[in-house]
C-alpha cells in the first residue's frame, strides 16, 4: 500500500509560506475520522497521486496513528498547474466501496489500421466496486479487437482484477468504430462577367452622380450672377 507521512497544521502558519516552503495542506474525513487539518510534503504526494491516483487505497501516517483513505479531491494552481491543497477521504479497510476507476485504453484497433474507420472512446471510466485494498488504480481496455465497423466494447468485455466487479451496466459501450468520412473540398464557382457588370454598373452610376452635381453648380452660379 502506498503510504505518505503527514504532520498535523499549524493554522497560524499562512498557507502562502507553507507552499514555498515545499508542504500542501490537507485534510482528511470520514469513517468516522475526526476532520484533521495536516500538511504534506510536495514532492511524496504528487509521487504518491500519479502512482496511486484517486482510486487507490493508501495510508496517511500521523503523530496519532494511521489512517486508510483515498484521494477525494485536488485543487491546483490554474497557472502552474501544481496541487495546492488536498483533501483524502478516510475509509474502512474491512468495508467494500465503490469508485469510479478511469479506464487505459491499450493496442491498436484493426478497423483503424486498415483505414476502414475512427475509433471513439465512449467511456474514460467506469465504477466499480471492491473492498480498498483490492481498488485498482486503473483498468486496461484492449481495443485490438475493433476489427470492423460493427465491432464493439462493451463494459462486461473488460478484464477486472479480482475481488472487483462493474456496478456500471455490463451492456455499456466502451469504444466504438465509425466509419471515415472522407472531406471533399468544395470550390465555388465565380462569374467574373457578373463581376464585371456590376463594376461597370457602379462607374456609371458615379458618373451620372458627378455630372448632376456639376449641373446644379452651375445652375446655382448663374442664379447668382442674375
């Protein structure tokens, strides 16, 4: 089980010198935990969440003792993209639950390899249930088989660990092929003739214009002179 050392906070500490210094706050609940406020260093969790990810068991070492959860919900920084706060769910080892496990798709689809069609990945996680220390961090889908455009995966065709099954309907689809739709490219006629005329048009136009103009100067420099 994956295990991480946490020390209890100190709330007069401001958060913004915690992160410089290397630490994240936490907190953990649940399973009948008291809400604790704990700090982590940065470096072991974001190790412990990209092995364990946020469906597997781990052990949250304190003072106080130990503490089974699993990684509930992580905020990151939108700029850095660096987790500022973490918060673990504690749960009872001895008790089933359920989880939504992301799924890895793996292989190559023949339907795909041959040009027939796309592939489409309907589902990036299914829930499964299981007791914690049987969780996977991940369940692999094999899209080899995709063959034809009537190929499909459905959730009861993946492999599960055991001790694991699918509270997702065994008759969801997991991937699917589509056929290609090959892209025509659309070129529009232009009637250069009907360009011409109107440009023509126009000229005529500004000429008529300018010839009423010098009418009505002249007009009103003889009313003038009367």
């Amino acid at each position: 089980m994956f295990i991480i050392k946490a020390d209890k906070r100190d709330k007069d500490v401001k958060l913004s010198f915690l992160r410089k210094s290397g630490k994240i706050p936490a907190v953990f609940y649940g399973a009948g935990e008291t809400t604790t406020s704990v700090t982590l260093s940065n470096i072991e969790f974001k190790k412990i969440w990209r092995d364990a990810g946020e469906s597997s068991a781990i052990k949250i070492s304190t003072a106080n003792g130990d503490v089974d959860a699993l990684i509930h919900e992580v905020q990151v920084d939108p700029v850095t993209d660096e987790p500022i706060h973490v918060d673990f769910l504690a749960i009872d080892m001895k008790k089933k639950i359920r989880i939504k496990a992301p799924l890895v798709f793996e292989g190559i689809a023949g339907a795909v390899k041959s040009g027939i069609g796309n592939l489409v990945k309907v589902l990036h996680e299914i829930e499964i249930e299981a007791l914690p220390k049987d969780l996977p961090h991940n369940l692999t889908v094999d899209i080899s088989s995709l063959k034809s455009l009537e190929n499909n995966i459905l959730v009861s065709d993946i492999k599960l660990p055991d001790g694991v099954v699918a509270v997702t309907s065994g008759a969801e689809v997991v991937a699917s092929i589509i056929a290609q739709v090959e892209e025509k490219e659309v070129t529009a006629s232009v009637d250069l003739s009907a360009i011409e005329v109107e440009k023509k048009g126009k000229k005529e136009e500004k000429g008529a214009e300018d010839a009423e103009a010098v009418a009505t100067s002249t007009k009103e420099e003889k009313t003038e002179k009367k």
